[in-house]
C-alpha cells in the first residue's frame, strides 16, 4: 500500500471510527513492506494528530465551502497534505504531488484540481494564515478550547510550556531491571551497541535514548534486563516501596509495567495480586511478566466491587494507578486531544473516588495506598485525594520525597516534559486504624 494511502486509512479509524492511534497504526503498519515506509507512515499518522486542531482551523480558512459528509476521507487527505507542508522536511512539490495522486486510489479523481488548489493556497497564504492563527487560541497551541482553558486555569504559570511538551514527541525511556545490573553499566552496552543515553534525572533505573529504536535492538531486551517506561512511571514502585513479606495489590494493573517494576524491586513479597476490569489487557501482563521472569496472581475485576473478586485477605501495601483523563500523556497519545471530552471528566472522577473508597476496606490498619494517575487535572488528583480524606476518618496524607514534580496540598504534580517525564500525580495515604 502506498505510505500516503495507508496513513488515510489509519486517519480514517481514528477521526471517524473512534479508534485510538496506537490501535489504528498497528493493524495498518504490517501492510507495508519497507521499513522506511513504516517509519514515515508513523511520523505522519502522528503528527498529522498531534496537530490536528491547528491542521483543522487552517482547513476551514482555505476552504470556500465545507466538503459534504460522504467526502470525509478528502477532508483527512488535506489534512495530511497541509501537514506535510506545515510541519515535515519532506520537499514541498513531492507532498502536494504524493497526497494529490491519493485521491485516484480514492476512486475520486474529480478532486485532484481541489486538492491541489488547496494545497498550492496554502504555500501562497501562509503568511496571513498565520496571523489568523495567532489570534485563535485553542488552534495556534492545537488543543481543543475546553481542555485550553482547564490547563489555563489550573496551571496558569506552566500551561505554555505544557502545550508546547504535549506538541513534542516524547523521548523513549527504559526501565532497567538492577537485579541483574546496574544503570551504568547498561548505558555502556548500549553504547557498545551504537546507541546514545543518559541516566534519568530522577528514580535509579531510568535511561533515556537519545533516539527512539525498535526494542529488539535493545540489548538484553528479550532477557528482561530492561522495559520501555516512561520515568514518571517508574516512580510508583519506590514509592509504594514493598517489604518482604508484604501481600501487595496493583488494582488496575495492564500492561502490567508497574506490576513488574514492584517486583523487580522487591522479588520476597508474599503475593502481588494484579486486577485488570479488562481480560485482554490482563493477558498482556502474562506477556509482560514472561519475559521478565516474574510471577503475580492476576484477576480480572472492577476495583470499584472488590466484592466480586476479593477473597478477604487484607493487603499491606495497594497500588491505584487510576483509569484517568490521560492529559498528563498526550506528547505520548495525541489522539486523546480528539477523544477526551470535556463530559467525560466527572465521569472519571466518580470512578476514581469509588476506587478509593471500596479498595481502603481491603488495607490492613497501618498500610500503605499509592494513588495515581497520568492526568494533571487537579480534580482527578489533589481534589480527589482531599475529597477522599474528608469522606473517611482513618487517612493520613503523607507527603512524598521532594526534588521532583510540584508538591500539592495533598500529593505531588509531575507535569509534562519536567525533565524528560510525562504528566504524573502521586499521593501516598496511610490508613490510621
Ligand atoms: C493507567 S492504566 C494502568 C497502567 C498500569 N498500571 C501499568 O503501569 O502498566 C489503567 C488500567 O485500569 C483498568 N481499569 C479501568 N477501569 C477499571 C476498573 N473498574 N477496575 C479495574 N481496572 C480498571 C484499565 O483496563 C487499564 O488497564
């Protein structure tokens, strides 16, 4: 299939069908032969998203009249044109010329003077186009005006640099496993394997790579030296920081990256029960733990009902790593820039504080829970914890190590591209009685 084609289809899954990119890419990508095919279809499907509210308000400019609904894929296909014009080093005449042919294997070879025009409008109008732009806001940051003014409010010392993290590609960071060596010396071999890093800045297993690669270029990869995890989540498992002995709970547990992580830290715990309400994504922690070597018990429930999966056993320590908004993650995912809506925070929020309440039964007296999310709305995070201390009489907040993120009145704030990490919240609680 030829790259342009085959990053409509993918387009196509996400804008119209509701897909999420990583979904839509994968089943798209191993129709391509050519590695180097492979790499530009994911820098295109990418950055065509990631930009897409900005690639939306020019569309609208150069467009004298709206394309009717049965000419949506055309409406994909300018948006990946104006991309590649806008934001790719790829020569202007070939991505005019490349996305215009598309509309041939479209069966729509009545729009290629359209699409052309639109395209050649832009080169022309740029200049003006651009003043436009910096007078509408959600588009000129490409975040959709809901989420803008929420990042505006909450952190109106930091939301430019947050935008401007969440239109960064994230940089691809390993989780070393230092019961069987130590940082260092993995950042060596990866230099004797022609690949540059740097120790993380906070944690003591996170490597940075100064490029992305395929994990099978990873030395020691398939032997489970190391795992790909951003920084910010490796933070969990010292935090939750498990005893020998302790039986531990990771209450919404798939992939399964901190699963792992608390085990690698801590391989003399009794039991590590890991919850997922989602069968599928459960198996991938079977996958993950494979091949790192490492066991837990794995259950499939919703932690909001522990009645249905909890055999009444009390947990010393308990992870809540919370189904959330995941704006703390979009340089990661930027389809959820099109896919979160504003609605779908209280939802979220009443999920979480359920969360809270039903696994706090489960804690033995003296125990430890770890809340957290990807998220960097405060009402999914220091309000949801404070909301949760008023609702129970046996939570002390305690406050976490300082050096990193933003301390809350109650947790910490880790906000996106903060020395490399994406957006994180953590909370530590502890149950009096
Ligand atoms: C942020 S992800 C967890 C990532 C994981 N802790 C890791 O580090 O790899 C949130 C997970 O919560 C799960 N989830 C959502 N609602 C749930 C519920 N009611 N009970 C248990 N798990 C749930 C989702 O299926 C998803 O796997």
């Amino acid at each position: 299939m030829n790259v342009r084609l085959a990053c409509l289809r993918v387009l196509q899954q996400i804008v119209q069908q509701g897909q999420n990119l990583d979904n839509a890419l994968d089943g798209i990508l191993p129709q391509l032969d050519q590695v180097r095919d492979q790499a530009l279809l994911q820098h295109l499907c990418y950055g065509v998203i990631r930009w897409y509210p900005q690639l939306d308000f020019l569309l609208g400019q150069l467009l004298h009249k709206p394309l009717k609904k049965k000419d949506a894929d055309l409406r994909l296909l300018l948006l990946l044109g104006l991309y590649q014009l806008r934001f790719s080093r790829i020569p202007a005449h070939a991505a005019v010329g490349e996305t215009v042919a598309v509309t041939q294997s479209l069966n729509k070879a009545w729009a290629r003077g359209m699409v052309n025009a639109v395209l050649r409008n832009y080169q022309r109008q740029q200049a003006e186009l651009d003043i436009k732009l910096e007078q509408d806001a959600p588009a000129r940051t490409a975040h959709p005006a809901w989420l803008l003014t929420h990042l505006q409010q909450a952190w109106p010392d930091q939301w430019e640099a947050i935008v401007e993290a969440n239109n960064t590609q994230a940089p691809m960071s390993l989780r070393v496993n230092r019961r069987l060596g130590t940082r260092d010396d993995y950042i060596k071999r990866l230099a004797a394997a022609g690949l540059e890093a740097r120790a993380a800045a906070h944690g003591d297993s996170g490597v940075i790579l100064a490029e992305p690669c395929p994990v099978d270029r990873l030395p020691g990869f398939a032997e489970g030296q190391i795992a790909v995890q951003d920084v910010a989540a490796q933070l969990a498992a010292p935090l939750l920081d498990p005893q020998p002995g302790d039986r531990i709970l990771d209450a919404c547990a798939a992939p399964g990256g901190k699963t792992a992580h608390l085990l690698e830290q801590q391989p003399a715990v009794q039991e590590l029960v890991a919850l997922d309400i989602d069968s599928r994504r459960l198996e991938r922690i079977a996958q993950n733990l494979s091949r790192l070597n490492l066991q837990a018990t794995r259950l499939v429930g919703d932690a909001a009902r522990p009645d249905d999966w909890w055999d009444g056993q009390l947990f010393d320590r308990i992870l809540l790593d919370a189904p959330c908004s995941a704006t703390g993650v979009i340089r990661r995912h930027p389809d959820i820039k099109l896919h979160r809506r504003q609605r779908d925070i209280p939802a979220l929020c009443a999920t979480q504080h359920a969360m809270l309440l039903a696994l706090w039964n489960l804690l033995k007296p003296g125990g430890t829970l770890l809340y957290a999310t990807c998220s960097i709305l405060p009402e999914e995070n220091r309000q949801q914890v404070e909301h949760f201390l008023a609702a129970v009489d046996n939570a002390r907040h305690v406050a976490l190590p300082t050096g990193w993120g933003h301390a809350q009145s109650a947790g910490q704030q880790i906000l996106p591209g903060e020395d490399d990490m994406d957006g994180f919240y953590y909370a530590r609680l502890v149950k009096t009685s």
